[in-house]
C-alpha cells in the first residue's frame, strides 16, 4: 500500500496542474470575449452616434481640439444660438493667437471678446478635463455642452467624471467626415482600438481629488 502513495501523490500534483491550467484557460478566454465584445459594443456605438437635433441650454459650452473638422465650427453655432454664455476652447495650439482663433471661428468681435475663452495648456484628453473642471468651477457652472468628435465622446465623458465629479454633460459628438463603417476601413478600426484601450485605462483610473486640479489659465480675446 505503501507503494502506491508517491502515485496517488503524483497523480494528485498532476491533476491540480491540470485544473488550473483549465482555470487559467477559461479566465483568458472570457477576459478576451469581454474586451472583445466591449469593443465591438464602443465601434458599433460611436459609428451610430450623431449630434443631438435639438439641444436644450445649459451654462456654458467647450470645444475640445484634436483631430477631426467641424468641432470649432459646431461650438461657434451652438454660442451664436446661445445655448451656453461663454464658450471654451480647450487645447488650443501655442502657435494660434487669439487674433488668429477670432478670425478661423468668424465670431463677431462683441461675441468673441465677451464670450471666449481659450485654454494653451491642455495637450492631452486627460488635460483638457482638468482645464475644463477648472474653468466651470470658476464660473460655477455645473451643466456644459461638450463638442468633440464621436469616437473620442465616450472617453471625453469619463474623464470629465474623473476630473469634476458630478457634472452635468451633453454631448455634442461631431459626425466623421468619411461615412464608412469602422470595419470596412483598416485605419479607422486601428484607431477605434487604439481610442478603445485608451477609455479602458480611463475607466480603470476611476474619480481623482479634484482638489489636485491645475490652477486657472484661461486667456480671453480682446479687441486689441
């Protein structure tokens, strides 16, 4: 009987072996199925997704930059309907002065000094939701149009969350230039998983102090 113990021991490690390897198997298999799932979830979603018909007012707008047309022209026309009173353009290159910004928006000059503001130091989507929480806190605004494009409009969203807390956003996600479908373009499906990777690292940052946010600097255009 003996004999057969260092056996049933052997077989035991091997069945154990055995069973996480299938544990291990089963747990990377779902986890890719979810991140898989998830993605096709966020490309179907931001391939259906246009700006909103009708949108009701709130305290102010903010148009964030980066890559994609139409998104300063779309903050400009939702100011000039007067759906927000000021309006905040987040990201905005070193190399635009403000004279330069007045001009590419065709704002009058009374809309553009009383109601512009413009944000140099946000360089990423992180930054421009720091800057944007910083900027409504200062006017006490707690409900804010928020103008990008469609693809980047999940992740903008939650780095507000992170950023401001519980601030009211609606979304005004400027339509993509080319109507193809995410999955009939190479290009755009690497950027949806590149832009998709990037809304999981946000999600998994979760809420920061917003006491940590950066000071203020916010420059506004003048006639001169």
């Amino acid at each position: 009987m003996r004999g057969n113990q260092p056996k049933l021991q052997t077989k035991n490690a091997q069945s154990k072996r055995r069973g996480w390897a299938r544990f291990l198997t089963f747990l990377i298999v779902g986890t890719l199925l979810i991140v898989v799932g998830g993605f096709l979830s966020f490309a179907q979603h931001v391939d259906r997704i246009s700006p909103p018909h009708t949108v009701a007012a709130a305290d102010g707008i903010v148009v964030w930059t980066g890559k994609g047309g139409g998104r300063l022209q779309a903050g400009v026309d939702l100011l000039t309907a007067k759906k927000g009173e000021r309006l905040l353009i987040s990201g905005v290159h070193e190399s635009n002065a403000p004279p330069q910004i007045k001009e590419l928006t065709g704002l009058s000059d009374a809309l553009a000094e009383c109601c512009l503001d413009l944000d140099y130091i946000a360089v990423d989507t992180v930054g421009n939701a720091r800057e944007t929480a910083s900027w409504a806190e200062v006017l006490g605004y707690d409900h804010l149009i928020l103008v990008t494009s469609a693809y980047h409009m999940p992740r903008a969203k939650v780095e507000i969350a992170n950023a401001a807390g519980r601030m009211r956003i609606t979304p005004y996600p400027v339509e993509r230039a080319d109507s193809q479908k995410w999955y009939k373009s190479g290009d755009r499906a690497r950027r949806l998983a590149q832009e998709y990777s990037k809304l999981l690292l946000a999600l998994s940052r979760g809420r920061k102090n917003t006491g940590d946010a950066p000071e203020l600097d916010i420059e506004t255009i003048n006639s001169d």
